[in-house]
C-alpha cells in the first residue's frame, strides 16, 4: 500500500511540473512575440528619427542662403532688388579697375634705368623700343616724349605733362559710376524706409489702432532696406578707398619716372652735341 501511494505521488508531481512547463512555454513564446513587435514598431520610428535628422543637417547648412532669401523678399522685391544692382555693377566696375590699375603697375626705376641703357647704346629708337615692349602708362608716357626727341627737349617735356594727364584720366574711368553706386545704395535704402513707414502707418489707419503686430511688417521692411543699402554702400566704400590708393601710388610714379627720363635726354642730348 505504502508502494502505491508513493508511486502515485511522484506520478502526481510528475504530471505537475510537465503543466508548469507547458503553462510557462507559452507565456515565454508570448513575451518574444511581444518583444519581436515592440522591435518592429520600433524600429520604422528610429528610421523615421534617422531620417528627419539627415534631412535636417542640409537645411542648417544652407540656413544662411535660406535666410538671405527670406529676408530679400521680406525688405521688399523691388527696392531691394536695385540695392542688389548697386551691388553687382559696382562690384564689376571695381573688380574691372583692379585688374586695369594691377597690370598697370611696373617697376619704373628698372624701367629708367633700360630706358637710359637703351639710349645710351642705340639711341632712341632703341628707346622707343624698349618702351613699345613693356606694358603701362609710364611706358606709353615715354614712347610719347621720345617720339618728339627731334623737335627738342622744351617739346619732349610739353608732351610727356600732357600724355601724363591723359594717363592719369584712364587710370580713373569709371570711378564716377562707383562713386553713383556708392551714393544710390544707401539712398534707395532710406527711400525703402520711408516707404516701409506709410505701409505701418496705413494699416495704423485701416485697423484703428496702434499695435506692434500692425505696424511691425512696415517697420521691418523700412529697417531691412535700409540695412541693405548701408551694407552695400560700406563694401563698395571700401573697394573705391583702395582703387583711388592705387591710383595714386601709379600717379606719383608716372611723375617721378617722368622726371628721370627728362634728365635722360638731357644728358644724352648733351653728349650728342660734344
């Protein structure tokens, strides 16, 4: 008797712990399929986030750009877009009159001193060649005073004053138009306030009253035109600053250089009367 019940009772703790283990199966096969959806729900949400910050980073990039634009279109298409025309052709007459006035310039005491080589050894063809082969006004100034070597030295002189001033004039075309720019930019500016100013003051009248969200898109405009206007006259100033620099430096160096030729044909004058 005492067999059977202990058989009995392992066969019942038996049956017992198969129930457990086929009760906790499924519960362990529910956790996974749980855990497997919450991954796949969560992981288009992490591409999404991906994504959304990809797309982002681009846009940070050209905020800049993005800004500029809006604020072009805010401060008003049409005065702002004649700021911008004062910007771009001034900029292009300035670019244009660094160039001229860089190529312009050369060492004038190495250009003396093969002048007066040149004199001394060939006479003043071969001067005058030496002249026809190097770029700038000082050069052309020379190849004119040389030209008239045979009507004396008083017209060498009357010819090199005034071919200088004839140089001096080239070196400082188109200045008068930066110097428009520079004086319409802010101008358009200040009329784009004033403009920005009635549109306030309109809509103070349409409305009735007197509000930052009423009169703020006229004000805003006004100040935007006007800071553009300020910004393009401030970058031209300083281009027109350094091209008037330049042409002072190649000025002072034509009149210097034309002073040393005048002594070289004097002397070289001279030595053909002895």
């Amino acid at each position: 008797m005492k067999k059977v019940i202990a058989i009995i009772t392992v066969l019942g703790l038996f049956a017992f712990g198969m129930s457990n283990v086929a009760a906790q199966a499924p519960k362990d096969s529910a956790a996974a399929a749980a855990t497997e959806a919450v991954d796949s729900a969560a992981a288009p949400a992490a591409e999404a986030a991906a994504e959304a910050v990809a797309e982002e980073a681009p846009a940070e990039d050209a905020g800049i750009h993005k800004v500029l634009k809006q604020k072009f279109i805010e401060g008003g298409a049409g005065f702002m877009a004649l700021v911008a025309f004062c910007l771009i052709f001034g900029l292009a007459l300035a670019i244009e009159r660094i160039i001229y006035l860089s190529l312009a310039s050369v060492d004038t005491k190495q250009l003396v001193a093969d002048v007066e080589k040149a004199i001394n050894e060939g006479g003043v063809e071969k001067a005058k060649e030496v002249c026809r082969n190097t770029r700038g006004p000082v050069a052309s100034i020379f190849y004119q005073g040389l030209s008239r070597y045979d009507e004396g030295i008083d017209v060498v002189e009357k010819t090199v004053t005034s071919y200088g001033g004839v140089q001096a004039g080239l070196l400082e075309k188109n200045l008068s138009w930066i110097g428009l720019f520079i004086a319409l930019a802010p101008m358009l500016g200040f009329m784009g306030t004033v403009i920005g100013m009635i549109q306030a003051f309109d809509k103070i009248q349409q409305v009735g009253d007197i509000s930052a969200t009423v009169v703020a898109g006229g004000i805003k405009v006004a100040l935007l035109t006007t800071v553009t206007g300020l910004i393009v006259a401030v970058i031209l100033q300083l281009f027109y600053n350094f091209i008037l620099s330049k042409i002072e430096s190649i000025t002072n160096d034509m009149e210097d250089a034309s002073i040393s030729l005048l002594d070289v044909v004097v002397k070289y004058n001279k030595e053909q009367k002895a």
